[in-house]
C-alpha cells in the first residue's frame, strides 16, 4: 500500500503532475506467480480487459485472481496525468493515478457484470478520496472501460447499486467510469505484483459495506 504524504485532497490539474518519463523505470516480472499467465499483452483470442480502482490494490488483486475466469491480474496505476509514474510520485497525490487492477478474463467463464458485482461488493464506493483507513486521490474508486457494452454495463451496475445502498443508508457513490482509451494503465513495480501471495497475513484494505449488488442489470452486445 502507498501512503500519502498529507496534501489537500483534490485532484491535480495536468500542470501541477510530475513530468514523469517516456518508458517504465522499472521491471514489471512476465508471468503471474499465482495463475502463471502472462502479465503483458497480447492476450489470447477471445479474453477480454477491463480495469477496476478500489482502494489498496493488494487486496483487490487477490480479489479478482481468485475469481473462477479470471486469466490473469496485474497492479498499477490508472486515471492520471504522469507517464510511467513511479511509487514517490504517487505518494504526493500529484499524479492523479488511482491504484487500480487490470483483470484479463474470459467471458465465457465470467462475465463482466458478474466482475462488477464483485467490485462494488468489495468496497465503499461513495467515500471519496478515501477507503476505509486510506486517504488520498490514489484510493478513489474508479471502473476504466474497454468498449460501450461495458460502459452501458458499469452504468447500469452503479445506478442499481445506488439504490441498494440508498435504501440501507449510504450516500452517493463517487466512483467515476471513464475510457480506458483515454488512461493508460501503467503496471506497478514487481514489489506490488500479487503482492498477497508472497505475503498472505500482509495488509489487505478491503472493506465492504455489507449490501448486495442487485443481480438484475446485463451487458449490452457491442
């Protein structure tokens, strides 16, 4: 887990980010230690991508490699300004990144619905710049989708979801559902990769509020 350097939490605008760099600073390893899959693309004919941020990525990954179809996980950071943004810039809350999980999977195993249905079960997601006891920009919750059918999807996931945590209480979700295309996803350092099978008893961060994802939205073809 990343922790903040204290900083009034808001988003950075794109000149207040870190320059960054034109290629990645560190190594990333090339299989999963757990599923023994490919960490880097392409991917096999037929999987598709999508991109979850909700709070400490440790645990989130662990989440999702632990899902039936799930082909492979990798930790890194989404949703900001800094290219190839390393962990000290993270820290300061400056790159706008959010700590987020690219899932590979197979829809005929999983379905994308059925992943974000985890999602919103394993989080608070109307917390802010904050999860649980994390605080920062980096713990946002935030969904980076890979085609309109998954837009159409993660829409209709939050909007049912929102009901469910109306109805028991909870304030508005602050998750925000952006383009894939329009955020690179950078691959945190091989220390943050499946970093809860080296250290199963290491910290998780997750923490959900208790209430059901209804079960009642699909995804749309295209």
């Amino acid at each position: 887990m990343l922790f903040a350097r204290g900083r009034d939490l808001r988003l950075p605008t794109p000149e207040e980010a870190p320059p960054g760099r034109s290629a990645p600073a560190y190594e990333v390893p090339e299989r999963h230690a757990v599923l023994g899959t490919p960490l880097r693309g392409p991917w096999p004919t037929g999987l598709e991508v999508a991109e979850f941020a909700l709070g400490c990525f440790w645990g989130a990954e662990r989440r999702f490699w632990q899902t039936p179809g799930v082909w492979t996980t990798v930790t890194g950071f989404q949703g900001g300004f800094t290219p190839h943004p390393v962990d000290d810039e993270i820290r300061t809350g400056l790159t706008g990144h959010a700590e987020t999980v690219r899932v590979v999977f197979d829809p005929a195993k999983v379905s994308y619905p059925d992943l974000l249905r985890l999602f919103w079960e394993s989080h608070d997601p109307t917390q802010g710049f904050r999860q649980g006891n994390d605080v920062g920009t980096y713990v946002r919750s935030l969904l980076f989708t890979h085609s309109t059918s998954q837009a159409a999807a993660a829409e209709a996931s939050r909007d049912a979801y929102q009901e469910a945590l109306s109805a028991a209480g909870y304030g508005r979700i602050t998750t925000e559902i952006l383009p894939a295309e329009a955020h690179p996803f950078y691959p945190a350092r091989a220390y943050h990769q499946q970093y809860l099978d080296r250290n199963p008893a290491g910290y998780c961060g997750l923490g959900g509020t208790g209430v059901s994802c209804p079960t009642g939205f699909a995804q749309a073809e295209g």
